[in-house]
C-alpha cells in the first residue's frame, strides 16, 4: 500500500508541474523553470521525505512509542521502496532535463551522483524476504544501514549546495532534518548499547 502510494504520489508530482508552468514557458526552460526543472525538483522534495521516514522509523518508535511509529517501523521497507519508486521518477526527469539544458557536458559530478543510483537500486532489490534469508540478518541489516546512511550523505551534501546558490529556506529546513535523525538515530543507537553492557 505504501509502494502503491509512492506511485502515485509521483505521478501526481509529475502531472502537477507540468500544468504548473504558464503556457508560455518552454517545457524545458531553466530559466523561468518549466515542466522538467519542476519535475526534477519536486520529485527530489517527495522522494526526501520518504527517505528521511525509512531512516527514522527505529529511532522514532524507540522515542516515542505509539502506534504511529510502530507503524512507521512496520512498513519501513515499503518506505524505503518509495524513495526508491520516487527517486527513480526524479532521475528520469534530471535525465530528460539536463539532455535539453543547452551547453550541458557529462563531467565527474554525473559518476558521483551515479554511485547514488546505484546504490538505491541495491537496497531496492534486496528488500525482500529472500534477500533477507540469502545473506542473513545481520548482512542484510548492516547492508541497508550503510546504504541508507550513504543516500543521507547524499541528500545533506545536495541539499547544502541548493542552500549556498539558491539561500532557499527549505533547503536549511531539510539539513536540520538530517542532521537531527542523525544524531537522534547514534543517541538512541548508544543508549541501547549502553543498555545492553550494563
């Protein structure tokens, strides 16, 4: 159900920013942004979201133990399918966009934010119980830290850049998300191991 709604939150997305835009502005434009930059961004914005509740769903039941955040913990996985369903929206429209941004040339950037990609596509694929069985709890529990810990490192870098060119508040808003889950997720993850030494 979540996956499904990721889905169509996406195509919702991508359907809003293309009416968006007045009819004037060319579907490519960067400058006023059109249909694509729209897309490219908006998409960056939901998957965000989805990403930032998989990384918290532990630390959040483990604050705050309701029913809310249990649920959160419940459908982690199909949290993290969600980033990954969004993310891949908002690849398409970054691909579609950069190909019709006059002057554009491929540099070491593209490999950078390509390893991202790769290891979304990891986690993805391995979110299942067969994954879980085929390399074992452990492996596969650290395997989705680190590669969550990785897509956050990203989004923190990516976004303190729109920060520094745009001065966008919602950039600032979302650096100071992270960086709380961060630090909420090794007290929670301290606190636990201190628990269990005592």
């Amino acid at each position: 159900m979540v996956w499904i709604g990721s889905v169509l939150l996406s195509a919702m997305v991508m359907l809003i920013t293309f009416l968006a835009p007045a009819a004037e502005i060319a579907v490519t434009s960067d400058s006023p942004p059109g249909f694509l930059l729209l897309w490219t961004r908006y998409s960056a914005h939901l998957a965000f979201v989805f990403l930032l509740l998989a990384f918290s769903a532990s630390t959040l039941k483990a604050v705050v133990n309701n029913a809310q955040t249990r649920g959160l913990v419940r459908y982690r996985r199909q949290l993290g399918l969600g980033f990954a369903t969004a993310h891949t929206f908002h690849l398409v429209a970054l691909i579609l966009f950069l190909s019709n941004l006059e002057g554009y040339s491929v540099d070491a950037s593209v490999a950078v934010a390509g390893f991202g990609y790769v290891v979304t596509a990891l986690l993805a694929l391995t979110s299942n119980d067969y994954s879980v069985r085929r390399l074992g709890p452990a492996k596969w529990k650290q395997l989705h830290a680190i590669g969550i810990s990785i897509l956050m490192l990203y989004f923190f870098v990516a976004f303190s850049g729109r920060l520094l060119t745009s001065f966008a508040p919602i950039y600032g808003v979302y650096i100071a998300l992270i960086a709380t889950a961060v630090v909420a997720k090794l007290r929670v993850k301290r606190r636990t191991s201190t628990a269990t030494t005592d």
